[in-house]
C-alpha cells in the first residue's frame, strides 16, 4: 500500500487464491483498514473461487505483453493444495527460466500439507487430503530463487528483504524477477461448520448411497474404488457414509490431486470392474470424457456409477458457495455424458429429487446395475430443483 501510495501510476497488484490461509490474511488485511490491492480480476476470480485461478493469471502477466515489458509489482497469494491443482511451482520456474518481465513479482504459497477447507466441513483431519509435499518443497528451497519460511521470524525477515528489494526496483537499483516464498508454520483451528448431522443420517440421499452401493457391492472380494476430488457438495455425505455405515466398509475412497485425476482414474480397469465417481457438475466434468469412453469401448466388462452433486440455494447466503459460480444451472453433467453413449442399453440417466422419487429412482438404479448396465448417471438434484412438473402450454392474452 505504501508503494502505490508513493507511486499512484505504477500498478501493484494482489491475487489471491481460495484457500483456509489465504482467506484468513484477507481479512486480517481488511481488519487492518488497509487495501487488498486486486483489481477487477482479483474480485471475479475471488468470486467464482476457483482453485489454482491466480496461477494462470500468474502465467498472463509474465507472458503477456504489454504487462511483461512494463514496470509494475504484483504479489499471489495461495494454497500449497491449490497451487498444485494448477502446476504452480513448476510454472514459477518455467517463467522464472524462460521469461525476462520487467515487472517485480512474488508467489506466496501457504505450505500448511492438507486441504484446511475440507477438512472444516467434516471437522476432522481426513487422511486423503493431507498433502505429502515436505520434501518436494525441501528440495525446491535450494534455488535461489525460493525462500522457505519455517516460523514468523523467518517470514519478518523474507518481507524485509523484499520490501527492501521492491524499493531498490522502483529506483532503478535493482533489476526485476520472480521470487517464490514458501511459507510454513502458519495454521489456525475453525469451528467446523458441520454442524447436526441428523439430517444427513436421515437424508433421502444417505438412504440411497446405503442402498445402492451397497447391492453395487454385493459378491466383490475387493473394495470397490470410489473416486472424487472432495468437491464441498458432497464430501460431508461421502464422510459419513465411509465411517458410520455398514456399506462404506465396502468401499475405498480415492481422492484425485485434481477433478481431472479423478475422473481419468474411474475409466481405467477396475479391481472388480466397477467403480464409483462422485463430481460437481462445474468442475468434476472436466475430462469425464475421455473416462465414459473407455468404460463405454471395447468388449465390456466395466461398469461405472456417476453421482454428480449441486449445492442447494435456499437463502441467500446459499449464492456464496465457495467453489460455486453463480448462475450456473442448468445442470452441464449429465447432458455432457449423454454425447459419449452409443446405444440406449449401454446408460441409464435418472435425476433423484429426494424423497418424492427416492424409492423409484434407487429401484431402476439398482436394476441397471444388477444387469451390469455400463454407464450409471445419477444427477442429485439440489433441493431449489426438485419436485417441479414441467408444463408445455400455450396461452393467448386477451
């Protein structure tokens, strides 16, 4: 802030990722009365929270022009979780390599090895989303470009010398570049927001995931795959089912590094042939086809069961759903698959809308599956969409 206070012109820039951490440092800059320096980018990418944004914003600045030949200083701000997704590090060090900007930028990545978010929806450390990351940003730490914070001594000392650095830039002093900090030793405790857990135990939705899956089970020797990227619509049903249920005994729960991983690994040969996936339907769809055509080629033998899940907007706090832009229905998922199906036999695709069509619905899902029909599409309808009848009129105003 000072800096553009000392230079009004000069653009200096904040982009910040979603994420527990970086959440948390904006609004202690908020609570500070001191600006969050983003510009009209910063907000719509903050808006939308989609992971690993900033890192192709990132990759624009230092390879676009005229953003690349100006002078200018820019910080991101982001997750180890979410820099991953979008090949952040190895991004930095390709620019860092093969781009000579004249902009002063630096990356900040939270090193906290886990996604916290996630991990506060089912108030727990779930082990499939603890990040093994240490020795991998050990091993980056030796560049010279790269800094690694292990406490808040350490950080004081690294902003010190940046800031030092960035006035020296400003004069003409020093010349640009990229610089990397990885910031370690910083974690904070949230009340969870799981809240009662009544109303997921007695769902309509658990009542089908326990019925489903567990005849989807029956006579298998090995647990069957359930893959997924933690999305928020679903993470805290899949939870329980796992460690309350009988049927979640069954299964194994695979969490992909990113929704693309996830849904490459339900194409692939099965332990039993079978596999489930569990998607949003904004960014669990990426890649789901080249999965649906591998299950649905060949000479058979694999059966995949799709759930995909919607968030519920019943209030108006609902409309800020992380991970969730606005105006996104209707649903892309389902109409998405029906575009790899070749014949009618080889799909079934049903829209659960709770209990008004929870006991049809799980009926023709279980026989499909028990006739070992290839492609399962359940779409979950969100509570905003269910129970509606669809009325083809026509109306003459007098």
């Amino acid at each position: 802030n000072l800096v553009k206070q000392a230079k009004p012109s000069l653009p200096v820039t904040n982009w910040y990722d979603t994420g527990l951490l970086v959440s948390v440092m904006q609004g202690r800059v908020c609570q500070a009365g001191v600006s969050l320096l983003t510009d009209q980018d910063g907000l719509a990418m903050l808006r939308d929270a989609s992971i690993g944004h900033i890192i192709s914003k990132l990759n624009q600045m230092i390879a676009v022009e005229p953003y690349s030949t100006s002078k200018g200083v820019y910080n991101f701000f982001i997750g180890d979780g979410a820099c991953r997704l979008n090949g952040g590090v190895e991004l930095t060090m390709h620019l860092m390599e093969g781009y000579k900007a004249k902009c002063m930028t630096n990356l900040f990545i939270f090193n906290n090895h886990k996604w916290a978010i996630e991990d506060n929806l089912v108030a727990e450390a779930e082990k499939e989303h603890v990040l093994y990351n240490a020795d991998f940003y050990d091993l980056i730490a030796e560049h010279g470009k790269v800094a690694v914070c292990e406490n808040d001594l350490e950080l004081r000392e690294t902003i010190a010398y940046l800031s030092a650095k960035t006035d020296a830039y400003l004069q003409g002093k020093a010349p640009p570049g990229i610089s990397m900090v990885v910031v370690r030793g910083l974690d904070v405790t949230m009340p969870p927001v799981l809240g009662d857990i009544d109303p997921i135990l007695k769902s309509s939705e658990m009542a089908f995931m326990r019925e489903v899956l567990g005849k989807f089970s029956e006579g298998c020797q090995h647990k069957i795959p359930i893959y997924g990227c933690s999305a928020f619509e679903y993470i805290q049903y899949l939870h329980i089912f796992m460690e309350q249920m009988p049927e979640g005994k069954k299964f194994q729960y695979v969490c992909g590094r990113t929704d693309i991983q996830a849904a490459h690994m339900c194409g692939f040969t099965q332990p039993e042939g079978k596999c489930v996936l569990f998607i949003n339907d904004v960014y669990g769809i990426n890649s789901i086809g080249e999965s649906l055509r591998q299950v649905l080629s060949g000479f058979g033998g694999k059966q995949l069961l799709l759930m995909i899940w919607h968030p519920s907007v019943m209030q108006l706090m609902d409309h800020f759903h992380l991970h969730r832009p606005p105006m996104v229905w209707p649903s892309l998922g389902q109409e998405l698959c029906k575009y790899y199906v070749r014949k009618e036999s080889d799909a079934l695709f049903v829209e659960f809308e709770g209990r008004s069509n929870a006991q049809h619905v799980t009926s023709k899902v279980t026989e499909a599956l028990g006739a070992g029909t290839p492609l399962v599409c359940v779409n979950v309808l969100p509570e905003q969409e269910r129970d509606y009848v669809s009325l083809d009129i026509r109306v003459k105003a007098c």
